[in-house]
C-alpha cells in the first residue's frame, strides 16, 4: 500500500512489519515521532509488543538486550547523543551477540547544541561491532529495518538503520508499505539456539579469562566477515518478493563514468542531481553511495572505483586529525591495489549545512583540476 | 523386651531444602553475600532469572564457561540491573513465559550510586521485577573503596583512616519508598527464615519488589569470617540495621521486635574499619543509630 510518510514513521512501520515484540526507547530531537508512532501502534494492538518507556537511553539499550537474551525481537530509536550514552551497551549488544535493530537518525553532537544532520554520532560508534546501513529514501529506511532484522539475527549480530535528521526524518515521501503477509514470509519469528530461560540455565557473559575472550571476538569478527554477501543475497531474495533489491553501494551512472563521487545518505541522491548536469556539460560523472558502512563494502567499491579516473569522497563528518572517515576507509579499500584512481577527500554539510549540488560541482572543479590529493583536508562552503 | 520408641523425634525443616547454589564459587570466607543468595534462591525456587551487573557476584557465580549456580544468570553493565531485568521480563512475557522470576540482584555500588538512575525508573514504572542490593556498604569487589552505602566513621581505601567517611549512609530504602512500589523490605543474613519468608511473599506480589539485604564482608570490614552471621545479628539487635518492610510505600511493619536495643559499640569493636573511632565519634554513630530507629518506630506507629 503506498502511503506518504515522513522518514521517521517509516522506521516506526519498519518495527511493526518486521513483528519487533519489545520496543524500549527514549525521546529526542529528531527522533521523536518514531517512538511516538510506535507508542501508538503498541497502544492500540497495531503492534503486538511491549513498549518500555525507559529514563534514558542507556536503559533503553539495556532493556533491549534483555528482551533480546530472552528470545524476543527488540528495536529502539535514538540520535546522536542518546546514541553516544549508550556507547557503552552498544559494545555489549554486540559483544553479547544480541540482533537488536536500533534506528539512528544522524545529528550533530553537541557542544554547541544542534539538532541538525552530521554523521559523527553514528560513525563514533564504528568499532562497536554493529552493522551500519545508511539511508537515502524514505522507502530505503522500511525496507531496510526489515531486512537488517534478518542479516542481524542470521549472524547474531545487532544492526543500525541510520537516516539524516530532518533531510530524511521529518521529509514526507510516498513509500510502498510492504504487505505483512509477504514480510512474514520474508522474515520468520526470532528463534535463537541459545536464550535466557530456567529450562536450560546458563550463565552469560560472566568473567572471561584470557583463554576465552580472544575467541569470542574472533568469531564476531568471523560472522561480520559474513555480513556483505548476506546482505546481498537477503536484498536478492528481498527484491525478489518486493520488487526493490537491497544491496552494500548504490552505483549511479558509474559504468562510463571518468570522475565518480563518493557518497552517504541523502547527500548520494542530491550527488546523483549533480551528475546529470556535469553530464550535461559534458563531464561524464557518476556516484557511488555507499550504503553500508559496518561491513565495509571493500569488493564492490573498488569494482566501481576500477574503472573510473577520479574519485572525490565527500563526507558529512570528521575524525579530528585524520579527516573524512569515508574517505579513510575507501583510501584503504584501494591500497596497493593496481589500476586504482587517484582520490579526493572533502568534509562538506556539518550541523546540517546544506550540500547541494553546487557543493558537488566544487568539488568536482576542485578535484579536477588537481593531479594528487593536497595533504590539507578540503572543506566544502566553509567560512574560513 | 520393647523396643519400641516411646516419642518419635521430628526434626522440622524451616527452610526449604533446595539447593539451587553449588559448592565451587569463588566468594572469600565468611561472604555475607553468598548466604544471601542462597537463601533467596530457596525461596524463590528454579523458575529464576538473575541479573547480576559488576559486583563481587559477577565474579562469585564463577567464569566462563562455569557458573555455580543452577538458574540462568545474564552478567549486566555496571549501572543496568534494573534495566537489563526490566527488558528481560517483557522479553519473557513476549515469548509466552510469564511465570518465571526475574531478579536484579546487584552490590550497594550498583543500586545507591551507579545503578539508581535506572533502578529509580524501573521502579517508577512499576516493572515486574524483584530488585535485591545485598550491601557490604562499600565497592568491594574493586578492592574496598567507599560507596553512598559505606555509613559514617568507616575506613576504606579511599576514606583513609585520617579522612574516614564523615558523611551517612545514603537512605535507600526511603528512596524507593519514596516510589510507592507495592513492596520494600530489609533482610539479613543471621535471620534465614524471616529473609525467606520476605521473599516468598515478594514472589507473590506484582510490580517492583525491592529488598535491602544487610552482607556482612570480612574482607572490606576487617572483621573475622567467622563473625559474618553474629556481625548481622548485631546489626539487627542494635537497631542498625533493622528488620522491616514497607507495603505501597506507606504500610510499616517491622518484623522483628528488640526489647533492649544493645548499644553499638561491640558490633563496631568486631570490625578493624571502625578501629580508629574515638569515644565521642562511637557516641556519633550511636546517636545516628537511634535517631533513624525512633524514625522507624514512628513510621511503624
């Protein structure tokens, strides 16, 4: 059924698709209306789970994970600070193997305060052990909260479905609202081997001697290693049933392409704007989205980056001393490999500055008219 | 000749005889701690889920992939045993098991500092756990550093002899009686049958259940292991620590009577930490006793 809902719902509709059975959370700007609608969905049965309305969210990590050890579906919603409170137990949900979906919309941290879109929440919380997925579109944000539960409890590994504040969360788009029937069919119950019940006591999680935490690691490591060719084969088996695949990039008119942008979230369909105009002034440009960010897509950025000139990455985020965690990340996919273009790191968009696609058109004069990378990091409609 | 017994001899069994904790923990001697647990799992049989944060039980239950104990344990953050239980029981009650206890058992550092915020909440909401701070009235398990619970005069490592605690014991259990959950209760290790008692009736009831549990700690208290039971008898007898409860954070009861309320001197003496305490700082810790017992008395009355 298409429906026109803002990016926020559309999590929320993601949850109640996907039968989450426990929602904790807690508010805050802009995440607000997710819990709010799923509030209301656990009010009136829409939804068939308990809604724990926590004090922070910190418990509302903690709550998930004991309803998740418990052997139920568990999902929350949070934004950048309440996301670095629960830094924390986002090592233990990991760590604990724990398939929580949590949605994450991008904002600035604070000081000062800001309510608008950076990235820097999320990827502070890169080495957690979480999957990230980051959205373009309103109906990427649905179908994706679906099937993250899938990879996530497949591999046992929690996952986070991360949208742009208010570019995304409060932007009204018609989206294709999957028929339940064919999410059930698409997602079975959640049935972990091993759960917290008397009928089988175990003791989680206790103290683990040197002996035994370096294995338990590995084996996180191991499943995550597992993570990019099932998020490909459930985005397969997803556009199959759906009608839309669900894959790791978003390559857009990168087959040709000379000078290929590199990009996330809602800025990759603003890149994808740009590309036609550079097009059209006879640049032949393309863009390269990435959508996942945890695993990181190494095999298929570089297939695309092959066969392209240039690359720019513009990342709405910095690593303060090292710059634009996208682009050291994609720096990294292309090391040592032969044949591989020359690329360009911008930071451009900070505390919801607008990319646009003049932005992009800068870094594409910028970036063509260079041989090499300057060593100084490239700032993008910055007040120097 | 008869050989018939005249009068048969009963022996009556005033706690339940299961044992749902093994031998092979990892708790120092004389662990007040230990005899709570057990006591508490007699009560509340096997159909128990602990949640047990860092405390000295993180480490008790025994490493992985051991555990002492014969109901399934989840080893919580710090500051999340309320939360961790709250999830877990609506985790529970989603997967058709809504019968099963489920326990935040957690150390005074865990439920008067670390863990209040999240206990407070839980609490607030009326979640359907039962919450037990056994306290040893300082972060034992990281080697004897003060907490809210360690009570006036106290050494620890960081109230050092020449600057011990001068502040008193944070009050906990007005604080959640403060909440107006269904039920509050003390209980200590030298009373078994009142402390099961307690907890058997707790199972009972619905909402959060809240019990302060008085575990003396040889090892932080510097007192002999073998004193534990006679160390929280004192407790109780003196007035220190009293044995009461409270229904909807209103209805006082307090469950054992003391006659002639004993000084608190010998029960100080029995403990190196509170060696260095002069007559008039006895007189201190005395007076503080007395005034939180006629408090109690009036809430009674």
């Amino acid at each position: 059924m298409k429906k026109v809902i803002m990016g926020n719902h559309a999590l929320s509709y993601g949850a109640m698709l996907s039968r989450a059975q426990v929602v904790s959370a807690y508010p805050i700007t802009p995440q607000t209306q997710v819990v709010e609608l799923l509030s209301e969905m656990c009010a009136d049965g829409t939804l068939n789970a308990q809604f724990i309305k926590v004090e922070s969210e910190h418990s509302a990590m903690a709550s998930c994970i004991g309803a998740s050890v418990a052997g139920a579906r568990a999902f929350t919603a949070t934004s950048s600070q309440g996301l670095a409170l629960m830094h924390e137990m986002l090592h233990w949900a990991a760590g604990g193997r724990h398939p929580i979906v949590m949605g994450n919309v991008n904002r600035s941290m604070a000081p000062g305060w800001s309510i608008w879109t950076d990235q820097n929440d999320s990827l502070s919380q890169r080495d957690t052990g979480w999957m990230q997925f980051y959205c373009a579109s309103n109906q990427e944000v649905v179908d994706t909260v679906i099937q993250a539960f899938k990879v996530a409890e497949r591999l046992m590994i929690p996952a986070m479905v991360i949208l742009d504040a208010f570019a995304l969360s409060h932007t009204y788009e018609v989206v294709d609202v999957p028929d339940q029937a064919l999410v059930d069919r698409y997602l079975p119950p959640f049935k972990p081997e091993i759960k917290l019940t008397p009928a089988d006591p175990r003791a989680f999680g206790g103290l683990t001697g040197s002996e035994h935490y370096m294995e338990l690691r590995y084996k996180l490591e191991k499943a995550m290693e597992q993570a990019p060719a099932l998020i490909e084969e459930t985005g397969r088996e997803y556009g199959k049933i759906f009608g839309r695949g669900l894959g790791l990039v978003d390559p857009y008119r990168c087959d040709d392409a000379d000078f290929v942008f590199v990009t996330s979230g809602t800025a990759g369909y603003t890149a994808r704007v740009a590309v036609d105009e550079l097009r059209a002034s006879g640049l032949k440009a393309g863009n390269l989205r990435i959508k996942v960010f945890r695993p990181f897509p190494f095999d298929r950025v570089r297939e695309v980056l092959a066969k392209v000139r240039k690359a720019a990455v513009v990342d709405r985020n910095c690593s303060y001393g090292a710059g634009g965690i996208f682009y050291q990340e994609v720096k990294s996919a292309v090391y040592g490999r032969a044949g591989m273009p020359p690329l360009f790191g911008y930071i451009a968009g900070l505390g919801g500055r607008d990319i646009t696609v003049d932005s992009f058109k800068e870094v594409a004069a910028d970036a063509l008219a260079k041989d090499k990378a300057e060593e100084e990091i490239v700032w993008i409609g910055v007040k120097k | 000749m008869s050989t018939e017994v005249k009068k048969e001899k009963k022996f009556t069994m005033t706690l339940p005889a299961d044992e749902l904790m093994a031998c092979g923990h990892l708790a120092c001697q004389g662990c007040g701690a230990t005899l709570a647990m057990r006591y508490m799992l007699k009560a509340l049989g096997q159909k128990t889920i602990l949640c047990i944060p860092a405390c000295c039980w993180a480490v008790i239950d025994g490493p992985y992939p051991y555990s002492s104990m014969d109901v399934p344990i989840y080893h919580c953050a710090f500051e999340t045993a309320a939360s961790t239980a709250t999830g877990v029981k609506a985790g529970l009650e989603m997967t058709g098991d809504g019968e099963t206890t489920v326990v935040a058992w957690a150390g005074d550092g865990g439920t008067f500092d670390i863990g209040i915020q999240a206990l407070s909440g839980a609490a607030e909401r009326n979640e359907d756990i039962i919450y037990v701070c056994y306290d040893n009235e300082a972060y034992m398990n990281t080697g004897i550093q003060r907490s809210s619970a360690t009570p006036y005069g106290a050494w620890t490592t960081t109230t050092p002899v020449k600057h011990f605690k001068s502040r008193p014991k944070k009050d906990i259990v007005a604080i959640m009686a403060a909440h107006r959950i269904p039920y509050i209760a003390t209980a200590s290790v030298a009373y078994p049958e009142d402390f099961v008692k307690k907890f058997k009736k707790a199972k009972e009831i619905k909402g959060t259940r809240f019990f302060h549990v008085y575990a003396p700690c040889p090892t932080g208290w510097k007192s002999r292991p073998e004193d534990t039971v006679k160390l929280a008898r004192l407790a109780v007898q003196n007035g220190y620590f009293p044995l009461f409860e409270i229904e909807n954070g209103e209805k006082t009861t307090l469950n054992l009577k003391i006659k002639d309320r004993k000084p608190v001197d010998e029960y100080l003496r029995l403990q190196a930490r509170f060696r260095h305490l002069t007559p008039e700082q006895v007189a201190t810790v005395q007076a503080e006793v007395d005034q939180r017992w006629e408090r109690l008395m009036k809430g009674c009355a």
